[in-house]
C-alpha cells in the first residue's frame, strides 16, 4: 500500500507540469518585452514619434513587470502545493523544509526582491521622464529568471520532517561578520529583520515536541567521545533496560551545568550497553529562549523540563532523563563536602510517571559536582532564590578558574527499573509511597557503588526534606 506522504499520481504530475510551463511562459513573455523595450529605447526615436515611442517602451515594461511578479509566486504557491500537498507543503513555513530548500528559497526570494525593486526603480524614472541606461529593463527581468530558477530547484530538494539546522551557524555569520565590516547605525539596522525572522524559529514549540532533534548530532559518537575521554567516563550498567519500554530517568545530583545527562547518554559507553534506549533530556525552560544555544540543546536531543514535554516525548515512545533536584540542589552541594545533599521535596516527577504508566530509573553520577564550582553566597543566594526562583549571584567556575569544567573522572550508575502503576489521577498517599521507593532506591544505588569510586567511599547522602529516612535500604 502506497503511503499519502509519498503518493503521486500522474494527473498530479500533469498539472505540476502546466504550472511550471505557464510560469516559464511567463518569463519568456517578461524577457521579450524587456528586449522590445531595449530596442525601441535605442532605435524608437528615428522612426515614431515621442508619445507612441513612451507608450510602446510603458507597456512592455508593464508586461515584463507582470511576468515577473507573478512567475515566482506562482511557481512557490502552486506548483510547491501542487507537487507536495502530501507532505505537508505550506506557502508559509519559515525555516522548515531542510537545509538545501531554505538556502535555495532564501537565494530566490532576495533575487525576487532585487527584480521588484529594478522595476520600481524604472517606473519613477519613465514617470519623472528621464532617460532609461541601457540593459536596465532586461537586467530586471534576469533577476525575476533567477529567482524562478532558484524557487524551482528549491522544491526539488523539499523534505517531509526536515528543519532548518543551519539556522545557528548562519546566525553567527548574520551576526559577527556585519559587525565587523559595517558602520553600527547601518549594523543594527540590519539586526531588527533578521531578529523578526528568527522569531519564526520559536514558533509550534519545537522545544517541546522534540521536532528539531537531529540524528547526526545525537549519534555523532566521535564528538561525545571527546567528552567521555575528557572526563575519563566509567558507566556502570547495573539495570537491565528493555528497549521496547520506555523509562522516565531521574539523575542525581544536580550539578552547576549537568550536562552530563547529555554527553553520557549519547556517547559509546551508553551505545555499547544501552544501544536501542534513546533519551530525551529535559533542561531548564530558560534554555530554550537563548538564540543558538537552544538550537544546539535542541539538536542534541533537548526538551524542556515541562509537563507537555513529557506527555509529546512519551506519546513518541521516547524515554526522558531529568535531574529532579533543581537549582537548590545544585547551590547545596561542594566539590569538597563528604555529604551530598539531595533535594527531594519535588514529586512532580513522580505523578507524571505514574500518569503514563512510566517505569522510574535512578541513575546517579560520581564526581558531577566536581567539574564545576560556584561563587559561595549563600545567604544572598537564597534570598534570591526565594524572590526571583534563581540563587544569584551565579558565577561558576572550573578549570584555572575559567568556564571550563575540570577534568574530574566522573561514573555513572543507572539503577534498576521501578515498575510504575498508571493511574490518570493518582492519589496523594501513592504519590508519596513511590517517591520514597524512589530515593530509598537511590540511596542503595549510591552505597553499593560508593567504594568502587576514588574520593567517595566516606560519603553519604543526606535528604534534608525528608523528616525520617529508611535505612533498610543501606
């Protein structure tokens, strides 16, 4: 059975063919007035008179104007419908479309404008009666060829799911080359539309429906390696994970920037023992309003920490990996301390897995709070915290005090599954039991794996939201 996505029909190529012929018409129709009105400019005078000579060059300068005007619109509404109705073709659809399709579109569209504007141009110059140069009617009319040209090899490369992943490197170039080689009235400018285009990035949530994930990036083992080298990276794969099944994943601690969700989940460590689970990660929602850095989250397999991300991930039989501690947790925790402290008053976690019937992963990481440190101002940290949800003063700090994390060998342990009961409205009291089933599972995680780790066999967990702990798990 042919798919609709890719169901062509010869009647559909037919009439895509007729449109395209039509338009090329149109051109061709545009081209010879535009040589009718070269010619009857240079020659005109010695045989008609001023008026009929005005009027003869008038007119095909309006034919040409119109073949122009009309042929790629045309060719983007109609024969783009025409030819990927089924694939979901729209007239309006910033950014989407693949790579190729949107560079091609971009390169027509602003040939299209540049023939526009020569028209214009021309018509306030027969209007104020002052005297064509030569070739600027067919010039006008080789920019409306182009931007047919362009438009038509644009809707050759149209994909069904494919979007714009280039946008963050063209936003580097948009941005850094104009600032250097402009004057800064001229370069701001130019920054307001671009903004406005950009806009279209955020638009349907892509940050949320996982639609801006890109496969190459995500499985670009090389690059995670680098990573997993760097930090000297030791999985630990004590649960055993059905890849039919999908988990809701809670790491554990949060770290000034646990990026660790990311990389050691993507690399080859997690691909030799988990090779067919693949995660979502979901991040902090700020992310996600930062130009380029969202589109990288993104790429790599980014969500936001958010309950419609859950649902759209899950719906998609994709499992998610969170870090539930939040931000207390990450200004609780020192590199130094044999404690780690762990934030558990959210169980927002909790009910969602129960909600969809999501078995809960623990997973833990030795040394996360070791690659990156933050200025200490507690006091003012939480003041902060309370009144604004963010602990600033925010500096962190790493290796020779700059940005980059420290190399600080890290290990990762995922836990066993949790089975999960779905229920749609689950009760306060299940809520409350499967949390602590949750960090009392944690908690066993960590002593088992403590002394196996350098630097933590004297730690401990502490969870200064819970009024008693369980030790039966120890």
């Amino acid at each position: 059975m042919t798919s609709k996505a890719s169901a062509v029909t010869p009647r559909t190529e037919a009439v895509t063919r007729s449109w395209t012929a039509l338009t090329t018409a149109l051109l061709g129709a545009s081209f010879i007035a535009a040589v009718c009105a070269e010619l009857v400019r240079e020659i005109g005078l010695g045989i008609m008179d001023w008026r009929t000579h005005s009027l003869i060059i008038v007119v095909a300068c309006v034919i040409a104007f119109l073949g122009v005007f009309l042929a790629a619109p045309l060719m983007h509404v109609i024969v783009g419908h025409r030819r990927h109705h089924a694939k979901g073709y729209r007239s309006f659809q910033p950014f989407v479309g693949g790579s190729r399709f949107i560079v091609l579109q971009i390169i027509g569209w602003t040939f299209y404008a540049l023939a526009i504007t020569a028209f214009v141009s021309l018509f306030w110059t027969i209007a104020s009666k002052m005297h064509l140069s030569t070739g600027s009617v067919t010039s006008a009319v080789t920019g409306g060829v182009l931007a047919q040209l362009f438009l038509w090899l644009s809707l050759s490369a149209f994909m069904l799911t494919a979007t714009f992943y280039s946008m963050p490197l063209l936003v580097v170039i948009a941005i850094v080359v104009p600032a250097i080689v402009l004057p800064w009235i001229t370069y701001f400018s130019m920054m307001i539309p671009f903004a406005y285009l950009y806009s279209f990035t955020y638009h349907k949530s892509p940050h949320r429906t996982g639609t801006r994930s890109w496969t190459r990036v995500r499985e670009k083992q090389s690059m995670w390696g680098l990573m997993e080298h760097y930090f000297s990276l030791r999985l630990i794969p004590q649960g055993k994970l059905d890849p039919d099944q999908v988990y809701m994943f809670g790491y554990h601690p949060h770290g000034i920037y646990p990026f660790t969700t990311v990389w050691a989940t993507r690399g080859r460590a997690w691909a030799q023992h988990y090779p067919k689970v693949t995660i979502d990660v979901l991040a902090a929602t700020v992310i996600f309003y930062l130009p380029v850095i969202r589109d990288i989250a993104m790429w790599s397999g980014c969500r936001d920490a958010s309950r419609e991300s859950m649902s759209s991930a899950f719906k998609q039989r994709r499992s998610v990996m969170l870090v539930p501690g939040g931000e207390r947790e990450m200004r609780e925790n020192r590199p130094e301390s044999d404690e780690v402290v762990l934030v558990t008053r959210h169980k927002g976690f909790i009910r969602q897995a129960i909600i969809h019937g999501v078995s809960l992963v623990p997973v833990f990481g030795f040394g996360e709070s070791h690659l990156l440190d933050n200025f200490r101002a507690k006091s003012t940290q939480e003041w902060f915290a309370k009144r604004t949800l963010y602990g600033a003063p925010h500096m962190p700090y790493g290796r020779f005090y700059s940005p980059i994390p420290n190399p600080a060998p890290v290990t990762v342990v995922v836990g066993d599954p949790i089975p999960v009961t779905q229920m749609d409205d689950p009760p306060a009291d299940e809520i409350d039991r499967l949390h602590r089933v949750y960090f009392d599972a944690l908690r066993h995680l960590f002593d088992q794996h403590k002394a196996s780790v350098a630097g933590f066999e004297n730690s401990r967990i502490v969870y200064p939201d819970f009024h008693e702990v369980t030790s039966d798990a120890r």
